[in-house]
C-alpha cells in the first residue's frame, strides 16, 4: 500500500525537475527567475 503512492510521487516530481533543468538551461539569466520561484533553489 506504501509503494504504490511512492511511485505516483516519483512519476509526478521527475518531471517537475525536468522541465525546471530545461528551464534553466534555455534560460542562462536565471538569477531573476530564482527570486521568482524559490522551487529552484530548493533542488
């Protein structure tokens, strides 16, 4: 019963930070965008 929400939580957040990676990498001035959304200074 425990694995199964263990697993719905991974399939949600790994693309959460995918799409954050991706962001930043087509994004260099990211300096702006943290003040924005502290999310990414949290990973």
């Amino acid at each position: 019963m425990i694995e199964v929400p263990l697993i719905l939580i991974a399939y949600a957040v790994v693309p959460f930070i995918a799409i954050q990676l991706m962001v930043q990498v087509d994004r260099p001035h990211s300096n702006a965008d943290q003040n924005a959304f502290p999310q990414v200074e949290i990973l």
